[in-house]
C-alpha cells in the first residue's frame, strides 16, 4: 500500500528562502549611464571613454545621480567635478597608479570620467532584521527574531573586502552576507539548546552571535583577517514556537498547574465555606437558646424598671413641683432685681446725663469766658495800640518840643553869653546901673524874707555911701545864692 503524499512545508520553504538568498546576493548592476551608476555607488573603471559615453548628452553644470546617496557632478566632458556629502565613504581611483588618490569621509574630488573611476558607500550605522528558522534540541522548530547594528570601522579595508557595487542600494549585498553568517550563528546555537532554556534565557544566543560576527566582522585582533566593519549591538527579540500543538503542549503543564491550584483553593474555600457555616449554625442555636433566657430576664428586669420608673417618676414630679417653684421664685427675685438693677442704671443714668449737661454748661460758660476774655485781650491790645501809638506821638512832640527848647535855650545861652561878654566888657558904672535897673525884677522873685539883718561897715559919709552900695550889692548875691540853694533841690525832687 503506497503512501499518501505528505507535502513538506518546511522543506519548501527552505528552498524558496535559499533561491531568495542567492538573487540578493548578485549586486544590481544597472548598464547605462555610467557616471550616474559611479555616483550611486559603483566601483566602474572606465577604460574606454568611447564606449561608455558615446551618445550620452550633457546634462548642466549639477546633474543629480541616484536616491541613495545625494552625490553630484558637475562641469562637463573631461573636467568633471564629484561633490561628496559629507556622510559618505568615497574612494577615487585611476588609470596607472596602484593607490587611491582619494580614500575617505566626504571628500569631493576632480574627475576625469575617461581615466577615473569612484565608489561612494554610506557612513551611517546599518540595521539587519533577522528570521531565523531553527531547530531545537528536540528537533522543533522555532522562529528567532532579532536584529544586528554594525558600521564601517577602516573603510581602506572594507571597499577591498565586501561588495559595494549594488546600483541602487550599496549596503544591501553586505547586509545579505552579515545576516545570513547572523542566521547561521543563531540555527548553530539553538540546534544545541534545549527549546526550554531557548523560551527563558536568550543570552546564549546573543553571546555565541556577537562573537561570530566580531570574528568574522572585526577579526578578533587581526586586521588583516577582517573586514573593517564593526558590530555595535545585537538583541534577540523574540522566540516563536513554530507547531501551534507544541505551544498549547507547552503551555499545558503551566495551565494544568495554575487549573489545579485553583482547584485546591476552590475546594479550600468550599471547605472553610461548610465549616464556617456549621460554626455559624451553632452559633445561631446558642445565640437563640441565650436570647430566650435573655429575654425572659429582660421582661423581668422591664417590670421592675416600670415600678421602679412609676415610683421614680412620682418623686420627679414631686421635685419637679417644689423645684418649679423655687423656680418661680428665683425668677420673681430675679425679675425685682432686674428691675431694682434697671431703675438703679435709670438714676445713673440721669444722673450722668446731668453731670454731662453742667459740664456742658459749664464748658460753654468757660468757652463764653474764654472768648469773652479773647474779646477784652484784643480790646486791650488795641487800646494799648492806640495809646503806644498816641505815646510814641506824643513822645515825638515831646521830643520836637524838647529839642526846640533845647536850641531855643542853646540860642539864649549864646545870646546870654554874648550879652555877658558885653557885660563883661561894660564899666563898673554901667554894670552898677543895669543891676539898679534889673532889681525891681530880682526883687519880685525873691520869695519874702522870714528874717532882717543889717551889716554897717565904715564910718565916713563917702566911705559910707561906697560901702552902703558894696554891702547891699553883697546882700543881693547872697539872697541870690540861697535862692538858688533852695530852688535846686525842688528841682531834684521833682
């Protein structure tokens, strides 16, 4: 009996990723223009000028060539100019020198397209997603995922190892070969685990693919073995069990061991449930058993709390009355004291107001004064004004009076002595007569005499009448004298 034909699935999947595999391995290689093909990355030698760019037009002084890097060309037939950003790797060759001209980061450079060639690669740092189909220890399979960062470390030893010539994208070739060696390093390390340790700890596979990559990408130490890239992180993200029955197979003793825990806790709980219950049960049975009897004991002690409440409530009430009227008469006393306290601030009060009304009084009475006294201050100073003011007019007259008297008595002092230098100047006979003629006047003067004394001097009748004249002449000067004597101290008292 034949077998029936069981498709393999893996295996055909195998092989389309194998034919994949090797259609991204061959670089793009577009066929015309060429200068846009340099420009987008590829490594052309153009050995013949003829053949590469016949019937190619110009295309302007900036011409743009390609989407994968922003790379120009300018100028025109032979004196071309390429303008490298400056993110990119460029190494620039020609025709009969061994060496590069030009190897480095964004370096623009002259370019003769007859005997130059170039390669531009980006310098930015590359991310390879990988799917990795494996095979466990148990012979399961699984899908890794993952991813893997590298950039370019030594560009003069990267453009002479790899593959940089793709038209469209450069990195593409290099990023195929580091996930397949990225692949092959994950299907060798999962094919020695177990699928256990592959679902719960990743950190194996990450070690055994950093280190196979840093070999292979780095060369461990030697430069010459490498390939001038290096690897700046690797993560596995996910692991997946390929069988859908494996999973749930998987899965199962955990499901089976969280379904019997919460079994045991639902029985526990069904348990502890029935014993509570029957705890409560009896509980509820002593409860009612405790109720009756308490119940009983409350209708006897409520019977003797309402004897006991009627007999209390009597002598309340009897309180209650002889406090009601001491109550009453609490509050007559303290209505009389309230109204004695009331007539007593009524008297207070007019009294007060009393007080404060002849204080009011007496304060206008004061301020009556007060402006009255004002009024005779300013009364007062104004008479003292007027009689200042009448003084001191007075005092001027006085003053012009006294100085007119004073020049008028100056003028009869110079007269008088200008009179008594004449006198001075006169005879004695002529002085004898004007004394003669003044004593009528002198004697009127002359207060009256209380006394009368006679002084004779001489004999003869000659003698006599001379000394009759000098004598009188000396009586006159000294009633002259004590006249004078006498009027000068009246003066002085005054």
């Amino acid at each position: 009996m034949e077998e029936p034909n069981v498709k393999n699935v893996y295996l055909e999947q195998v092989k389309a990723e194998q034919q994949q595999i090797e259609v991204d391995l061959k670089a793009k290689r577009m066929m015309a223009p060429p200068a846009p093909q340099a420009a987008r990355g590829m490594l052309r030698m153009s050995a013949s000028p003829a053949d590469s760019y016949a019937g190619i037009p110009f295309q302007g002084p900036s011409a743009s060539v390609g989407p994968a890097l922003d790379v120009r060309i300018t100028g025109f037939w032979r004196w071309k100019t390429v303008i490298v950003p400056p993110n990119a790797y460029v190494v620039h060759t020609r025709r009969g020198h061994d060496r590069p001209l030009h190897i480095g980061l964004g370096m623009s450079f002259g370019f003769n397209p007859f005997r130059d060639s170039f390669l531009v690669v980006p310098s930015a740092m590359q991310t390879i997603l990988i799917n990795a189909h494996c095979i466990c220890k148990e012979l399961q399979g699984l899908l890794v995922q993952g991813y893997v960062q590298w950039i370019i470390a030594d560009f003069g030893t990267a453009y002479k190892k790899l593959d940089f010539s793709d038209a469209v994208d450069p990195m593409r070739v290099v990023n195929v070969q580091l996930r397949e060696q990225a692949e092959a390093a994950i299907k060798d390390k999962v094919a020695t685990m177990r699928i256990d340790d592959i679902l719960s700890d990743k950190q194996p596979i990450i070690q055994e693919l950093t280190a196979r990559l840093r070999e292979v990408a780095e060369g461990e130490g030697n430069s010459d073995s490498g390939l001038g890239l290096r690897i700046v992180t690797v993560q596995i993200k996910e692991a997946v069990v390929s069988s859908t029955r494996l999973w749930e197979n998987l899965q199962e003793p955990f499901r089976a061991e969280r379904a019997r825990i919460a079994k045991l806790a639902k029985l526990e709980a069904e348990s502890v449930v029935k014993a509570q219950e029957l705890q409560q049960e009896q509980v509820r049975s002593i409860a009612e058993m405790e109720s009756k009897s308490e119940l009983a004991r409350l209708r006897a002690h409520k019977e003797a709390e309402t004897f006991d409440r009627e007999q209390g409530e009597k002598a309340r009430r009897h309180q209650k009355e002889q406090e009601v009227a001491r109550q009453t008469m609490l509050e007559r006393n303290a209505t009389l004291k309230q109204e004695q306290k009331a007539k007593r601030e009524l008297e207070e009060a007019q009294i007060e107001n009393q007080r404060a009304l002849t204080q009011a009084n007496a304060k206008l009475e004061t301020e009556r004064l007060e402006q009255t006294a004002a009024l005779e201050r300013l009364r007062l100073q104004e008479k003292l004004a007027a009689q200042e003011t009448e003084t001191k007019a007075q005092l001027a007259i006085r003053a012009a009076e006294l100085e007119a008297a004073n020049q008028q008595a100056r003028v009869e002092v110079a007269l008088e002595g200008a009179r008594s230098e004449i006198r001075n100047q006169q005879s004695p006979a002529a002085l004898q007569a004007d004394l003669i003629q003044s004593l009528p006047k002198m004697l009127e003067q002359l207060p009256q005499p209380q006394e009368l004394r006679t002084i004779t001097i001489g004999s003869g009748a000659d003698a006599g009448s001379a000394q009759s004249l000098a004598a009188f002449v000396a009586q006159i000067l000294g009633l002259l004298e004590a006249f004078k004597a006498k009027t000068v101290p009246e003066k002085k008292e005054e």
